[in-house]
C-alpha cells in the first residue's frame, strides 16, 4: 500500500472547491477514477500516479507556476 497526496490546488477542478464541496467524492470505474459531483470534475487515477493533473492548458499553467514536474 502506498499513498498519494496532491494539494487540491494542482488538481484541475478543485483548486477554488470549500471543504464541504471536497468531502463529497465518488469512486467508480472499479476505483480507478475520482469523482466530486458538486463540482462536475472527474479525475482518472492513472492520470494522477503520472502528475498529470488536468488537460495540456492546466498542466503548462502549473509548469510556468513552477508548481508540476
């Protein structure tokens, strides 16, 4: 087992999200994705294990940010 922590900041969606919008998460796709319903944003775990955080836009936003590898 292992962790994997991504400040919500970095992750497309949800970098303006309020606690309560956060704590509502679905998992589907057998696990393999994450859902936020009150926000309408998804994220594919596969994507995120490689830092991909978001579309092509997002991630250069973050790389001029110095933020994402």
């Amino acid at each position: 087992g292992g962790r994997l922590a991504i400040p919500r900041e970095q992750l497309q969606g949800l970098e303006g999200a309020t606690e309560a919008q956060l704590a509502e998460i679905q998992l589907w796709g057998g696990g393999i994705s994450v859902s936020w319903p009150q926000l309408d944003v998804d994220h594919y775990l596969p994507h995120l294990l490689e830092r991909r955080y978001g579309d092509a836009r997002w991630m250069a936003a973050l790389q001029l940010r110095g933020v994402a590898a």
